[in-house]
C-alpha cells in the first residue's frame, strides 16, 4: 500500500513536471509599459529577449510593447540615457517597467580618435556637445550653433553675410602665416570645413584639446581637432521625422550719421575753405547759401534700412527616415535651407543629403556605408571690398538728399561729360550700384564612406575603412558697365570672371585593436593602425572684357564658355595642382589598474609628400596619466555628495604641415593670351613661373609641444559636473613666409620662430531642478588664454603685415605687427592726441590790443615751436594744419610725426577669455533655453569709423554724425562763420565757437588717405544673448489621434541683444581681407563688415 502511495506521487510530480516544462517551451504574449520615474512613458524604448536578439520591439507613443517570448524567458528593456533593466517573466504575461535615469553620466561613451572611450576612462581634455543641443538652435552653418557651448573654443563670426567664414581656433592656436584652424572629421574622413553640413544631421560633436587627444592625428592635430559624428543608423521600426522652419531678419544695428542740414553746412564748409570756385560747384549743386536753411525741414534717405532692407523669408526643411531590422540598419535624410540676406539679391542656399547603412554580413562581420551629398550656392557680393564697389561705409558716406539734382528734371544729354557722370552717381541708389554686379558662387561635395568590421575574437578586432571626397567649385563674377572694375579694367563695357576648380580626396585606413582584461583589475585596450591619405586639385579661371553694354550675366558666361561674344581679349589659365600624399602609421596603449589608475601612450608617424626626403617623415608621441581619485578607499565619506574626482596630466607632440604642395621646389602655371608663339594667330599656352615665392628644400614640420594638467569633478549623482584644465601649448619651427631680397622672387616659406599659449579652462554643467513637470539646468564655461610669440628668426624682433584695407590709400600701410613677447594681432599705428587747439599756432597783438594768427608767405598758419608737427595727416587742399586739425602723438622726439619713427602698438586683438552659459527648463508641455555668449579684453580696428570720419574719395560725402560742426549738435571744430557763410580766421572767434569740440574738422583730413590711429581701436568686449527659444510640445493624448510619435512648435529669437561700448555695427567681427594668406596675423579688423542681423523663427519638430 506505501509503495503504491509513493508511485503514485512520483507520478504525480513527473507529470506536473511535464506540464511545467510544456507550458515554459510554450510562447506567451506578453504585454508591459515603460515609463520613467517621472511617469512619464517612454516612447522608444527597446524590449528585447534575452538570449534572442533577433526577437524583439520597441514601445510604441504610450510607452506599451508586445512580444511573444517562451514563458520562462526574460527581457532586456533599455533606452538611451537609462539604466537597462532585466524582468524575469515566470509566466506572468503583464509587466509594467520604470526606467532610472542613468546616473553614471560616466558611463557615457565619447568618440576620439579611430574609436570611442567611456567618458570615465578619458585622460585627455576632451569636451561634447551632443546633436540634440544644436539643432535647437536654427542656423544653417554648424559652427554657429557651437559657439560659447565649448570652453577654450573661440568661434568667430567674420561678419553677418550669409556665407561668412566662421573661424574657430581651440586654445588660441599658434601659427604665424599659416593655418591655425583645427582639423575637422566628419565620420572619420578629414574635411576642409564643417560649413556645408547641416546642423540637424549631427549625432555629436567631441573637440580634441590636447596632444593626449590629438597626437593620433601627428601632423594634422597641432591646432586641436574637432571630430563630428552624423546621426547613424539605429534599425528598429520605422520613423520619419520633420524639422523646418521660417526665419525673418532685420538689420540689428544702425549707426547714426549727419542730417540733411548738418550734411550741406559741412560740405558747403568744405568747399568755401577750397575757394570760390569750389563754391561754385556746390551752389550749382545744392543751391546758394542763404538756402541752405531749407534743408532744415528736409528728410535725408536713410541708405543703411534701404541696403539692408531685404524682407525675403529664410528658410530650412529637413526630412529624416531611420529603420531596418536586427541585421540591417539604415538612416536617409535630405535638408533644404534657403538663408536670405540683409541685402536684396544676395543670399545663401544649400541641398543636403545624408545616407547611412550598418548590416551584419555574418555573426562577427558587419558593413559600415556613408554618403553625404552637398549643394551650395552663395549669390551676390555682399560687402566684400576688393573689386567689388559696395562697401558697406557707403550707406554711411553716401549723401542724404541730392539738392537740385532731385528738385529739376535734367536732361542728361545735356551735360558735359564730368557733369553727367557726377549727376548719374550722385542720383543712383545703392540698390542700383548693387545690380552693377554679380556674382554666383557653386560648391558641390560628394563624399562617400565605406568599413567593414571583423570581430576576429573576442579580444581582436579589425576594421577596414576607405573614402572618397569630390569637390567641385566655380564661382563666376560679372561687372556691369558702370561698375568700378569693369571702368577700370574693361573701358567701361561689362566684363566678366569665372573660376572653377575640381578638388578629390582618397583615404584608406586598418586598425586592429585587442581588448584584454586580466584578473579583474588590469584592462588593457592596444590599437595599431595604418592610414594613406592622398589628394589633389585643378582650377582653370577666364577672364572676358569688352562685352556689348546690354548683356546679361547669363548670356556673357555662355558666350564665355563657346569662347564668343567678346570684341576684345580673352584670358585662360589654368593650373594642376600637385598630388599630395601622406603615409601614417600610428598607435595607441589604454592601460587601466584596478580601474581608477590610467594609462595612454600614443604615437603617430607621419610621411608627407608636402617636404624633401629627408624631412618628409614626422613622429609624434604622446602620453597621459588619470588617477581616478574617487576610486580610493579615503574617498568613501566624500561619495555622500561626490560622485566623480579624476585627475589627469598629459604631454605629448602634434603637428602641422598646412602648407602648399611642393614648396621646395619652384612651379609653373599655363596661361593662353596675351602672347602668340608658333605659327598662326592663335594664343597658344606659355609657361611663366607660378609665384613670387622662392622654393625652400629645407622646410619640415611644424611641431606643437602641449602640456595638459586637468581635473574632473562630479557632485550629487553627477547633477553637478564639470572640468578644469591648465595647459602650455609651444609652437617651434613655425612655417612663415617670409620676406626675401632674392632677384626675381619676394618671399619664401621658411621655418622660422617660436610662439606660446598658456591658459586655464572651466566648464560646468549643472541639473537644477528635476521634476516631473518641471527641470532647469545650467550650463558655464570660460577660457582665459595668453598668447605670446616667443621668437623669430635670428635678430628680428618683429615683422610688418599688411590689412590691405584701402589698397595703396593708407597712409602707413603695413598696419599690423608680430613682435616677440607680444601676442598675434597685434595693431601698429599713430596715437591720438587730441585736437589743435588755436594757442598751439603763433599769434601776434594787434593795434586794438586783439589777438591775431600770424601766417606764412602761403597764407599757412604757423605752429609754435615745440609743438608736434601733424602735416603728414593734414591736407593741403583745404589750407594745412590748422586749428583744429588732429594731433598724433610725438613718439621719437624729433618735433615732426613720420611713419617711421612715431608708430606705436595701438591694440592688440588678442582676448583675455570668452565663454558662455546657458539656461534650460521645461515646465509640463513648455520648453524654454537662453544661451549666452562672450568675449573680454580684444581691441577691434574699426577701419568703417576711420574712413567715416573723412570725406575719403567721395566728392560729398556725409559723416558720422559726431564729425557734424559743433555749431549744429555735433562734436568736431568749425570753421564757419554761419551768418554769411564765410571762413572764420579770427583768434578769439574760432577760439569761443569752438569751446566744446572734442573732435577734430574733418576737412583737415586729406580726402584719399586713411590714418590708422588709436582713436580708432576699441574695446571690443562683448556680452551677447545668442538665442532665446520657447517651445510647446503637444500632449500625447492629442498627437496619438493623427498617428504622431511628437509635436513640438517653437520660435526662437537670435541676437536679440548685445551689451558692448563697440561703437560699430558689431564687434564680433575680423573682416579686413578674407581668406588671404595674412588673415590670421591681421585679426580683429572691421572694415566694411556685413552687418550682423536680429532674427526671429518659427519651427516645427514633428516625429511619427
């Protein structure tokens, strides 16, 4: 009877064993939420099964899942930016997950150089901006959205135009006359510039700050490097995401000028103190003298609201497609984004697509593709100088009213010639001067990468990567006949230029990195890697003149391009670049003791085919420690409130070689026309030296030496972050080109000269409040740098650069200076010293016991002795020095102002340290960001207030309104005598009307020749709010109705304001001759700069 009790228990329990087991191997649908600890459901999220990867989903627009799954299986539920957690299901087919924020920020993995490390592992400095940070802010170019987000990264803006140049140097770089810009990467493949990529297409941004960092890209990574990861493929179900928006600008700024009446009574002035028939000129002009008060009720045209009035609405749509399964991944995107100017007919338009692929070839092989595509067009000339006429002082200096000329219908037939010419320029707006030119500028990049993964083992890893980069650019420049080049160069008939230049880039790249960790507390990470980089360029550039008067932009260039339409001459050239290729071979060591004692080595060998033989090979070494302080056992009552302490300390070598190719050795360029060789009358090519710079066998690297000491800090959970770095950054063997006296030649690129940068960095980020309905955090940074050329070549102490701001016209041209124990940027000029004043001429008692001035033979006034001679700034045409003529500063002694020997340092362009901070919370469906951004201690030559305060090269010129006579409410002196419009000379007279003038008379100025003085340097500090955005996000409840994963609508306003004493249009500016080979020595000068504009916006985020 007991044994049958007992079979039939062992039966019993094997069958419910059986029906255990059936019931486990069965699948069951399991349903579940997510959410956060806020409540919030997480859309998104990934739910996979544990051991099954191919079988899971994500959750849908209210955070729930389904899945089927075996009984007793268990799933992984993850989502960026949260700690991943594990359910064990036991059958149970309803789960309901809450999700932490990750609190181990540290955790997070950065990407670096030919790879990626968790950030608590780093031993560089390294910072990050993160994509979602940047497309909150609407702007076309990249960098913009960057600036005053990264400490030690100083972002300028060249002007407000909508394609200028942004210039972005990390720690204040350190080259002379060569390119001081960091290396850009965008997905692993060097790049010339980030301009063309579109802000929304960004996954992330990591800037390399030190040799610790930058010493895996040698030769390249002197000037730090900036490394951009595009938004990559993330498979799982498909979502289609728009981000657009409208954008309208106005002019910020405008500078106040002369009136109308203010205008007639200076310029009238100024031809009395000419004579009478200058009187003459200016009566037949603006009507006689005792007239003049009618001006008194007239309006003047502001020309800066009509240059600067363009109401065409910017633009920017982007369309994004991310999807695939377990084993293919992809991401497609295309923007559009159309920047209209301040100025009609000029703008900036951009295509942008982005195309991303990852699919596992087998279980440890997998295949990496890219493909971005970019369209660029810039249409118009701006404000650029040059040859381009418009300037943007002329909506200054252009006059307010036209007199008679607006008040009588003339008939121009009937004029003379130099009548004629004066009436159609003085009746001529600017918006008609701008239409006498043209111009179309075409950039168009291909760029395609490709890599394959191969997880050898599970220590060993390969990846094979290659790239293709293909530009093409042409820019093609018309002048209509009444423009100043085409009467110049082209006998007053339209002219036209076109350039065009096709540009490649191959690279090939291997690393195989082994990952090992022994016993628990030694981690070691080895990556070896070899890279071939090979590039090259050709350009082709026609000139045509002489074309018929009434063509059109459209017709010249076709008839360009069939070589007819042309009665005169007819220019080609043409030049093939050399190929410039570079070998490397590099590597990098990560050794980790018990996981708070850190280790990097790295080193890179670089080959260049840009020097001789035996200078070609560079090697670059590096190495850094961390000590991850929290870590230690002392640590554990500190870890209440701290979360992160590390330590690090870094030295190491990087370098540059942004030169030309082949500067050792001398070069040829091809032109046809001109000359006839040969049989025939065809203008056959012939070959003339390529420049007039003289090849150098002996050039090598450029090597910049960086010492680092950083240390990272985190407070409450890493609700508190943040960083400190002190670095010392030496440049040797710096590449300049310098003067040379050889035959035939000018200069010649040598290695030459020292410089330093020492500085100290802080960033801070911190999460202020964090509720459910509501959060705010903070962000601060600022970097304070001290630039210093150490030396040069042997016994120079200095060197003299030139603007090129007004050509041959200003007095004492080479305006800029590098001088040892001084900082680049340096301004060389006059020092302003104040005004003459009527006791510093001689004078004599008359019989009436009146003071009078005594004058020369010439009818000249006559100084005192001792005092400073100032006719070298004087013009003679409105009667020479005089009372009330500028006075600069004696700096030699000798009595008498000289270029040579009373020029003084007069600025210096340099910051003392920029920054920003920025604010952003939310409040339930609200969202609102400021982000701020400034810049302390610069000068900015503000050449525009220089040209302005003379009648330069224009026959009647209006003024800055404190150059209006201090008898009519402005601030300089005045010569004359109001009630009958005659020159006062009398001693007392000039001596009482002029009691309160603290300018001098700008028709003491000579007409044709800027001086460059320190009146004209300013502080050029600055506090800007850069955006303001406010954005509503709808309920879930109302976008789920149309299928909608989330819709935000936002508007956001840009330069709402700027706190400077900069009495420019802005003093974020460095606009004297772009892109020249100089510009990074003549810094911070503001001569005809685009104005800079406030924007507002309207946007859209829609994700279904």
């Amino acid at each position: 009877m007991s044994k049958m009790k007992n079979m039939r228990t062992a039966l019993l329990f094997l069958l419910v064993t059986m029906i255990s087991l059936s019931i486990s191997a069965q699948n069951v649908t399991v349903k579940g939420t997510v959410k956060d600890k806020t409540g919030e459901t997480v859309i998104g999220a990934s739910v996979v099964q544990k051991g099954n990867t191919g079988n899971g989903t994500i959750t849908d627009i209210d955070g729930n899942f389904t899945l089927s799954v075996p009984g007793n299986a268990t799933l992984v539920i993850s989502y960026v930016g949260m700690t991943t957690q594990e359910v064990a299901l036991k059958g149970k087919t309803q789960i309901n997950v809450v999700l932490e924020d990750d609190a181990q920020a540290l955790e997070e993995v950065v990407v670096i150089g030919y790879g990626t490390a968790k950030k608590k592992d780093l031993t560089g400095a390294v910072s990050t901006v993160k994509g979602a940070d940047l497309a909150k802010v609407p702007v076309t170019n990249a960098a913009e959205a960057l600036t005053g987000k990264l400490a030690g990264v100083q972002i300028t803006t060249t002007d407000g135009s909508p394609d200028a140049e942004m210039i972005i140097k990390v720690r204040g770089g350190g080259s002379i006359t060569g390119d001081s810009s960091p290396l850009y990467i965008v997905d692993g493949f060097p790049v010339s510039s980030i301009s063309d990529i579109a802000p929304t297409d960004i996954e992330d941004i990591t800037v390399l700050k030190d040799a610790a960092s930058t010493a895996i890209y040698g030769s390249q990574g002197a000037n730090g490097v900036i490394l951009i990861t595009t938004k990559g493929a993330k498979g799982g179900k498909t979502t289609v995401s728009y981000n657009g928006y409208v954008q309208g600008k106005t002019i910020r700024k405008t500078l106040d000028v002369m009136n109308p009446y203010q205008f007639v009574m200076y310029n009238y002035e100024r031809q009395a103190l000419r004579g009478a028939s200058a009187i003459r000129g200016f009566e037949e002009r603006y009507g006689a003298y005792g007239d003049l008060d009618l001006y008194k009720y007239q309006q003047g045209h502001n020309w800066q609201e009509e240059m600067f009035d363009n109401s065409d609405l910017s633009q920017s749509h982007n369309i994004s497609i991310t999807g695939g399964s377990e084993k293919t991944k992809f991401t497609l995107s295309g923007t559009y984004a159309n920047d209209n100017s301040l100025m009609e007919n000029n703008g900036y338009r951009r295509y942008n697509m982005n195309f991303k692929l990852k699919h596992e070839l087998y279980k440890n092989l997998s295949l990496d593709f890219g493909a971005r595509l970019a369209d660029t067009e810039t249409k118009g000339v701006g404000t650029g100088g040059g040859s381009y006429k418009i300037r943007s002082y002329d909506a200054l200096m252009k006059a307010p009213v036209n007199g008679l000329y607006d008040q009588i219908d003339i008939d121009p037939s009937t004029l003379p010639e130099e009548e004629y010419e004066e009436y159609v320029n003085a009746t001529r707006s600017l918006k008609d001067q701008v239409n006498d030119y043209w111009r179309r500028k075409n950039e168009r990049r291909y760029n395609f990468n490709a890599a394959i993964n191969w997880n050898i083992t599970k220590n060993f890893t390969y990846r094979a990567e290659g790239g293709y980069d293909y530009t093409f650019f042409q820019q093609k420049d018309w002048y209509g006949p009444r423009s100043s080049k085409a009467v110049q160069d082209g006998q007053g008939l339209p002219m036209g230029e076109w350039e065009k230049k096709d540009s490649w880039k191959l690279r090939a790249a291997h690393t195989l990195t082994w990952k090992q960790k022994f016993n628990k507390i030694h981690d070691v990470n080895i990556m070896v890697g070899q890279e071939y980089v090979a590039s090259n360029s050709e350009s082709n550039e026609i000139i045509g003149k002489f074309f018929q008067e009434d063509i059109t932009p459209e017709k010249m260039f076709a008839s360009m391009a069939a070589n007819s339409g042309a009665t005169g001459s007819r220019t080609i050239s043409s030049q093939l670049g050399q190929e410039d290729r570079t070998i490397s071979f590099f590597g990098r060591a990560n050794y980790s003791l018990l996981d708070k004692y850190l280790l990097t080595f790295t080193i890179r060998a670089d080959g260049s085919s840009k020097f001789t033989k035996g200078n070609r090979w560079g090697y670059f070494p590096a190495a850094a420690l961390a000590w991850r302080v929290i870590e230690e056992p002392f640590m554990e009552p500190a870890k209440e409130f701290m979360s992160n302490l590390k330590l690090r300390l870094s030295y190491g070598t990087a370098g540059n070689n942004r030169i030309g190719n082949s500067l050792y050795e001398t070069s040829y360029k091809a032109y046809s026309g001109g000359k006839y060789y040969g049989a025939g009358e065809e203008q056959n090519p012939h070959y003339t030296l390529n420049n007039d710079q003289l090849a150098n066998p002996d050039l090598k690297w450029e090597t910049t030496i960086t010492r680092n000491v950083g240390l990272d800090f985190g407070f409450f959970n890493e609700r508190l972050t943040g960083s400190i770095d002190y670095y010392w950054n030496t440049v040797k063997d710096l590449l300049i080109e310098q003067s040379i006296t050889a035959i035939g030649y000018k200069t010649m690129q040598q290695n030459i000269g020292q410089t330093s940068n020492r500085g100290v960095e802080l960033s801070l980020n911190a999460a202020i409040l964090q509720k459910k309905d509501y959060s705010l955090n903070f962000n601060f940074n600022i970097g304070f740098n001290k630039n210093k050329v150490d030396k040069l070549a042997n016994g120079i102490s200095s060197m003299s650069y030139n603007s090129g701001a007004f050509s041959s016209d200003m007095r004492g041209r080479d305006d800029y200076r590098v001088i040892v124990g001084e900082p680049l940027g340096i301004v060389w000029g006059f020092v302003y010293d104040g005004i003459y004043g009527v006791d510093d001429f001689v004078t004599y008692t008359d019989d009436n016991g009146k003071t009078q001035f005594q004058f020369d033979k010439s009818g000249n006034y006559i100084l005192k002795e001792g005092v400073t001679d100032n006719t070298y700034t004087t013009a003679s045409s409105y009667g020479g020095l005089r009372p009330g003529a500028m006075k600069l500063k004696d700096q030699d002694g000798d009595g008498k102002i000289t270029e040579k020997g009373d020029r003084v340092i007069i600025g210096r362009t340099q910051p003392k340290f920029t920054g920003g901070f920025g604010l952003s919370g939310n409040y339930k469906w609200f969202d609102i960001s400021a982000n701020f951004n400034f810049v302390v201690g610069n000068d900015v030559y503000n050449m525009d207030k220089m040209v302005s305060s003379q009648s330069y090269r224009n026959s009647y010129a209006n003024l800055r309104a404190e150059m209006a006579p201090v008898t009519l409410g402005g601030r300089a002196w005045t010569y004359l005598d109001q009630s009958n419009g005659t020159i006062i000379t009398d001693y007392e007279t000039l001596k009482a009307m002029n009691a309160n003038a603290s300018y001098w008379s700008a028709t003491t100025m000579s007409d044709n020749n800027p001086v460059p003085t320190s009146w004209a340097v300013e502080d050029g500090s600055f506090l800007r709010l850069q955006n303001l955005t406010v954005g509503f996000t709808l309920p879930k409840d109302w976008t789920r109705k149309f299928a909608c994963n989330q819709l935000r609508l936002y508007c956001t306003l840009n330069n709402l304001f700027c706190i400077t004493g900069y009495d420019g249009y802005d003093p974020e500016v460095n606009s004297a001759i772009r892109n020249s080979k100089t510009s990074g020595v003549t810094p911070g000068a503001d001569y005809s700069a685009y104005p800079k504009s406030f924007s507002w916006t309207a946007g859209v985020n829609i994700t279904f």
